[in-house]
C-alpha cells in the first residue's frame, strides 16, 4: 500500500471510521495526513467516547413498560367502543320496536351540492412506542453524525452485531440495549459486556431466556415448564468460543441450567419495575453444573457469573473474537498473522477492548491490506450524510437503510448481519436509487469533483475521476461520487 500520508490518512477514515467530513475538519483527509494512526488512538483516549447521554431516552425496561402500556389502552378502548356500540344498537333497536309506524314523508327536492374545498387531513402525532424507536434512531444518527473520525462509533456498531438482539423481535429495548449494555463497555473488558448483554432484558426476551425454567425447580416441578436452550446455544457459538470449538450438546444444556432464574418481572403485575431483569430462585435449575468439563457449585445468581467469566478468558473466545475484528475491518479472509496477533492481545490483557483495539490499528496487517472490503448500506449511508452534511428525517433514515436491508437494529438472525461482501453486492441498485435522491436534494449546493477529493483523495482512481468530470448534469456527477467502487470500499 502506498505510504503517502494522504492515502493512509483517506484510508483509515474508511477502513476504521465513519468517512471522511468535508472541509478541513476535525475527521477530514487533511486533518488527520500527519498522523493517522495517532489520531485513531487519541480517540481511544477521549473521556465518555462513544457513548450517548440524552435525558428524553428512557432506559429500556420502561421504554418496555411505556410500549406495553400503551398498547394495553388501545385495546381497552377498542373493547369499550365495541361495547359501547352494541348498547346504542340494542337501544336503538328497541325504540324502533316501540314507535308507531308514521306515513312516509316525500323526500326533498333535489338541489346541486356545493363542493367543500377539500382541506388534507392533519398527521396524527407520533405515537409513545414510534417516540421511543425515532428517538432511538435519532440519538444514533447524531452520534454518528457528529462524531470526529467515528472508530469508537463504529467499535458500538461492532459490539452490538457481534451481541445482537433483533427490532423485529424486541422494538422498543434494541435501541436501549446498546445504550445500556454495549455502549458502557465498548472499550471496557470483553467479560463485562457479555454479563450485561446476559442480563439485560432485550437479550433475554429476544433469544428466549427470560421463558427458561428449570425442569427440577420449584416452578419447574409444580408447573411442568420447560428448559429453552437458545440462549446458552448462541452464547457459545456466537457470543464466546465460536462454531466447532469443542463443546457439546450436554455443554449446551448445563448452560442452560445454570442461566435458568436470569429473567425479567412480568409488565402486567409490575407496573413500576416490570421488563427489569431479576434472578428468580424460584425458577433456577438447583445442584452443580458441569460446562466444558468444569464443574460450578450452586451459588445462585453467582454460578451463572463464574460461568461467563471462563467463557470470557477462553482462549477459542479470543481467536473468535480476533477472527471477527479483522474480518469486520480488514478483509474478508483476514491474515492469519492479524487473526493472532488480535486473539494475543485479547488473553493477554484480560479481555480489555481498548487494548484489542489498539492492537488492530498498530498491527501492520491493518494497513497493508487493500480497501476491498464492501462498507455494508448503513456505513455508506453515514460516510455520504458526513461527506455532504446531508440533512433528513429519523424516518427517511430509518427508511433508506430498510429498504437496502440493514434495517436498524433489524437482523434476521442471531449471528447479525453479515460482514462478507457476498451479502451485500446486490444491494448496490438499492443504493443508486438512494444516490440519486439525494444527489437531486444536494445539487445546488454540492460540487462533484471537489466531493470525491473531499472524501476519497488519493483512493480515487482516474476512471472515477473522469466520469464525475464528464457527467451530463451536476445531479448525475453527484450520483456517480456516491457510487464510486472507492467510495463503498474500506
């Protein structure tokens, strides 16, 4: 790779951030030229980086509770109306049964109606569960948005792929979730964050845990509930040691066992606390547990912990996680000698994310590599709103990346959306039409050329450069900017 300071700087805010902003900035091209690996790690450094403080976010067990609740009102109102329908019926019927019967009167003539101006119906105001999602939305937009270079942003973005839960399953906590179990923890230790994503009430619901009872539990022997396995399943093979590491379908249900009671208080009989998680003795497998041939003691809320904390230090845990960091900011088929040097950092620190991080931008594996990897819709709709200071709705927002599919917080899966490039070539038509719209919004005011050297630099290459130069329109040079083959890679 070249060792101009401009490419390696053009490089690293698409490799490891958010793109580039216009101008000479903070995040732009020039600003980070003379040192682009130093200013990577100075972001690492910043006090409260990468996380979200806004007071009108509600924590997610009472954006739960205001969801519920709300939803619990309509239905009651629509079951009173019905009610309420049926009595003016019968009523109705009844006088009609008692009434005399009167002559017919002549209807009245026929007169030429006068059209009404017709007047467009008021939008109805958002509701408190649509509150709660844009709010959501808002909040990550604007983090990522204002963000300088944005690598602590998309280490978030990372985390909470890596620990999914799904807005299709859990709208109204996906976005508190991140907030709350990610966020804190993003350049904390590995341990940490999987014991709060373990615990917080999006993940138990979203993977099941929360329905998990211990077949020889109090509540297990009385009611005949069953043990639900998913969680334990995907925290192996997803969250820590990775797919043919090792373990064992016994493996999997002793884990399930021993994560038995990790639940939340029911919504409808708590009306203060209700989604909050709790350890329920009364539902938690009891006796000792045996995972990956070590034995817990029963100690309650405590055995599940000492579970988590060895699946945390595992050394498959470390090349899991060092596999999925390359392959998420390097390449596809990472090198082998990066996957190695990520896992050593990762045991040898304990876990410390920051550490993990530091190591990806100082290995020269990082930097050598080519920008191939194929920006998934969500990072090329954000690198071009940074590149132009593009301005819309949370909704329009919310929409673009739907309709590319990366629905926000919207995986289909709970191994998240996929990294490789095969997942996403064919959301590249998606794409043009969003590029096209936006180059309409953004002609008047946006240049073309001085866009591509603005964000790509010494990336772009002479055929992109002289297609902007030879568009038809400024619309069109715009369009062919945001298309780029340089400008979707990293």
């Amino acid at each position: 790779m070249s060792a101009d300071p401009k490419y390696q700087a053009a490089l690293a805010l698409h490799r490891f951030g958010l793109g580039p902003k216009s101008g000479t900035v903070p995040g732009s091209i020039a600003a980070v030229a003379s040192d682009p690996r130093g200013a990577l790690l100075a972001e690492l450094e910043k006090p409260g980086i990468g996380q979200i403080v806004d007071a009108s976010l509600m924590s997610a067990p009472k954006a739960a509770m205001a969801a519920f609740n709300f939803r619990e009102a309509r239905q009651a109102a629509e079951i009173a109306q019905k009610m309420a329908d049926q009595a003016k019926a019968e009523t109705m019927g009844n006088a009609m049964e008692a009434k005399p019967m009167e002559a017919e009167k002549p209807a009245p003539p026929m007169t030429a109606a006068q059209p009404k101006p017709a007047t467009p119906p008021k939008p109805e105001p958002p509701t408190i569960q649509q509150q709660i999602v844009r709010g959501e939305a808002r909040a990550r937009f604007v983090a990522a948005r204002t963000a300088e270079i944005g690598f602590v942003e998309r280490l978030v973005w990372f985390w909470s792929n890596h620990f999914c839960v799904s807005s299709f399953v859990v709208p109204y906590t996906a976005g508190g979730y991140e907030r709350e179990a990610i966020r804190p923890h993003v350049l904390g230790r590995f341990a940490d964050m999987l014991v709060a994503s373990a615990s917080h009430p999006a993940m138990l619901q979203y993977l099941d845990n929360a329905r998990s009872v211990g077949p020889k539990s109090v509540a297990g022997l009385i009611v005949k509930v069953g043990l639900n396995e998913n969680y334990a399943r995907e925290l192996l093979e997803l969250h820590t040691l990775g797919v043919r590491t090792g373990y064992t379908q016994d493996d999997i249900i002793s884990l399930a066992k021993v994560l038995t009671g990790w639940t939340i208080l029911p919504a409808a009989t708590n009306p203060e606390h209700g989604v909050e998680f709790v350890f329920n003795p009364r539902i938690h497998e009891p006796g000792p547990q045996t995972v990956l041939g070590k034995t817990y003691a029963e100690v309650g809320m405590n055995q599940g912990r000492a579970v988590l904390a060895d699946l945390a230090r595992h050394p498959s845990t470390a090349v899991h996680v060092g596999r999925k960091l390359a392959r998420h900011f390097v390449a596809d088929d990472p090198p082998e000698s990066l996957v190695a040097r990520l896992a050593r950092r990762f045991h040898d620190s304990d876990g410390d994310l920051k550490e993990v991080a530091k190591a990806l931008v100082e290995a020269p594996e990082t930097w050598e590599a080519p920008p191939s990897k194929l920006k998934r819709p969500n990072e090329w709709l954000t690198a071009t709103g940074r590149a132009m200071q593009l301005q819309g709705t949370v909704v329009q927002g919310m929409r673009a990346r739907l309709r590319m599919g990366e629905a926000l917080w919207g995986v289909a899966q709970p191994q998240g959306f996929s990294d490789m490039r095969a997942a996403w070539v064919d959301t590249l038509a998606q794409r043009l039409d969003i590029a096209e719209l936006i180059a309409a919004q953004m002609e008047a005011t946006v240049d073309a050329q001085e866009l591509v050297e603005a964000t790509l630099g010494p990336l772009a290459s002479a055929d992109t450069r002289r297609a902007v130069r030879r568009a038809d329109s400024r619309q069109q040079a715009i369009a062919i900017a945001l298309m780029a083959p340089e400008f979707h890679r990293r």
